[in-house]
C-alpha cells in the first residue's frame, strides 16, 4: 500500500497528519481519500473526526495506556541489573 503525505512526517508528526486528514473532509473530500491522503484507514479517521468534535485539537494528541504493570519491584529490578 502505498502511504500519503502524513506517513513521512514520522512520529512527531501524528497530530499533523490527523489534521491534514480532518483538514480534507472540511474541504469536501471523502472520508476514505482523506484517510488515504494521511496514511490511515477510514475507520481510523472517524474515531479522530469524533474525538476532535468532543474535543478540539487536544483531542488530536497520543493516549498511551501506560502498559502492564511491573513484573519486579524496583529493589527487584537493581538486583537483575547488578547481577547482569
């Protein structure tokens, strides 16, 4: 597949492509050529086109989960690095 303008922006350009993206269906284009013009797929920019309507552009921004939790304590995790 090939990828639009957005996917060369690389990571810190995340919230430039979901604007280019939401930018496009303003001006009239379809969902599907916007998303493909960003490097997303349509179902993808919906879910951005409805957080950005709840809440602007810092709706535009990462959420990262945070992970698992630990598996060792941090006195653990000294103890593995000194023995390595």
């Amino acid at each position: 597949m090939r990828r639009g303008f957005g996917a060369r922006l690389g990571g810190a350009g995340s919230r430039t492509r979901r604007m280019l993206a939401l930018a496009l269906v303003r001006e009239g284009a379809s969902r599907t050529d916007a998303a493909q013009a960003a490097g997303m797929d349509r179902q993808t920019l919906r879910d951005w086109v409805h957080r950005y309507n709840a809440e602007g552009f810092a709706g535009l921004r990462d959420r990262h989960g945070g992970g698992a939790p630990r598996l060792l304590s941090p006195e653990q995790e000294r103890e593995r690095r000194r023995a390595g």
